[in-house]
C-alpha cells in the first residue's frame, strides 16, 4: 500500500474514533444519531456547491449515490438489530467483521489480488476486532443449547453478519462510484439523501428528548456531523488510490483511537484482551503498509 493512502487512511481512521468518542456520550443514541445526520448536508453546503461548480456530476451517475444511500442506511439498520437482540461481545466482532469479506468481493467484482503480507494484515485485523469488545478470553459455548435458544438470538446474528456485509459492500460500491464522480460530491449526496431515512425517525421522538439532547450535547453533535462526512471523504480519497482490502483493513484503527479515547478520558477498563486487540489491529494495520 502506497504512502498516501495509508495516511489518508490513518487520518480518516482517527477522525472516525473520535466521532465514536464523541457519539458515546449522548444521551438518547437515536436523537444525537438523527440530529448530526441532519446538519451534515448543512454544514458542508458551502463546500458542495463549490465542488458542484468545479467539477460538476452528470444525472447518470447519481443512480450510484441512491445505491450508496440504501446500503448505508441497510447498515444502520442491521446494526442497530443486532445490538438490540445480541450482546456487544457477539454483536460488535461480527458486526465489525467486514475485513473478511472485503477480499473475496473484490476479487470478484474489481479483479484485484493481495499477496500473503495482505492475507496476514486482513487476519490479524480480524482478530483484534474479535478481541477488543472482550472482558476476559471466553467465548460463549455454542454447544450450549439454552444459549443458542437465546430469543432472538438467530434473528441477532442474520443482523450482525448483514451488518459487516453491508459495510463492505458500501465499501466496495464507494470505489465503483467515484470512478463516475468526485468523492466529496458522491458523499454529499448520498448523506443528503441518507436523511429519507433519519427524519422520519427524528419525527417519531419525543421532541422533548430531541430538545434535551440537542441543549446538553449540541457541540458533540456538531463535532460528529463534521468529523463523519471528512472520515469517509478521506476513505474516498483513499480507494481511489489503493486496494479495497487494504483500505478496508486499515480503517479498523479507529477502533485503537476509540479504546485509547475511552481509557484516556472517560476512564474505561482496558482489559488484557482489550490490550491484545488493540495489538493485533495495530500490527496488521502496519502490514497493510508492506502488502502490494
């Protein structure tokens, strides 16, 4: 992976475990959520019109964006299922597994190849994912009947896989995309249109809820509209450049900004396993960096 897009990797990496830092200290997760994706398309107006100006998208192309806007909004939603139906040790790995797919997807639809250095990068990343949401190196025993049973429990797991699946696939469709448009016009639109979506579900709040988030957490909202339209544009940037896998590796730093984040400032238990992740993911995120 070449030098600069593995820097705008890294940056794009940081600036999305901060908008997660940010994120969580809200008190109601589906207004803040609703609320920073409504000013997103507000705030970086100014800059779209410019882009508009300078570069211009054809009508044709924007078909690419209506698709960009359902798969991100199927991941929502598929992410949301599964935190509700499963635990966060189950439901974040899985969820967050999107780096096992991304190689077999792109070779199919990209013809692109990774070497071995690639195929240790993209498995040590996957492990740390596994291992951060960890408090100690137990899994649950599939074995275990009751467990399994679980109510819910299948319906949690469809969830968690259709997650990670719809991370790659955005992933790999944000690739296809900005071959027919710049990538700050494509992310623009596909956020804008992204809010088909989150009114309807700002609407059904309580608007004393949405006005108590807004009044206690207004400049973290702000902070995560901002910071989450830059992350992906960088991630853009970045596919244009580089490898799909590689990229899509990489990007799982921002869960070792999340964790460092949580122990610096919000005092969060960082546990072996936790230690452990953050390793891995660092040590294959570093790979990503020799792998062609």
């Amino acid at each position: 992976m070449q030098g600069l897009p593995f820097l705008l990797v890294l940056l794009s990496a940081v600036a999305h475990g901060y908008w997660n830092f940010l994120f969580k200290q809200a008190e109601n997760k589906d207004a803040f959520l609703c609320l920073s994706k409504i000013l997103e398309p507000l705030i970086y107006l100014v800059p779209f019109m410019f882009a508009l100006n300078v570069w211009g998208v054809e009508l044709s192309s924007l078909w690419y964006v209506a698709i960009g806007m359902l798969l991100a909004v199927a991941n929502y939603m598929c992410l949301s299922g599964s935190y509700k139906l499963l635990d966060l040790t189950i439901a974040y790995p899985v969820s967050r597994s999107s780096t096992v797919f991304l190689p077999f997807l792109a070779f199919i639809f990209l013809g692109e190849h990774i070497d071995v250095v690639g195929w240790c990068s993209v498995i040590l990343v996957s492990l740390g994912v596994v291992f951060i949401p960890l408090n100690e190196f137990k899994f649950p025993d599939l074995s275990d009947r009751a467990w399994v049973s679980q109510k819910g429990m299948g319906l949690g797991m469809i969830f968690a896989v259709l997650a990670a699946f719809t991370v790659a696939l955005y992933t790999l469709w944000g690739k296809l995309a900005i071959q027919h448009m710049h990538p700050f016009i494509y992310m623009y639109c596909y956020t804008l249109a992204a809010n088909v979506y989150f009114l309807p579900l700002l609407r059904r709040l309580d608007r004393s809820v949405i006005r108590r988030e807004w009044e206690v957490n207004k400049w973290r909202i702000i902070g995560v509209s901002v910071l989450n339209t830059l992350s992906f544009v960088l991630i853009l940037f970045a596919l244009t450049l580089g490898k799909v896998t590689y990229v899509g590796a990489l990007r799982q730093f921002s869960l070792v900004v999340g964790v460092g984040l949580g122990w610096l400032v919000l005092r969060e238990v960082v546990t072996v396993p936790r230690i452990v992740g953050v390793g891995l993911v660092i040590a294959g995120g570093c790979l990503t960096y020799l792998a062609k």
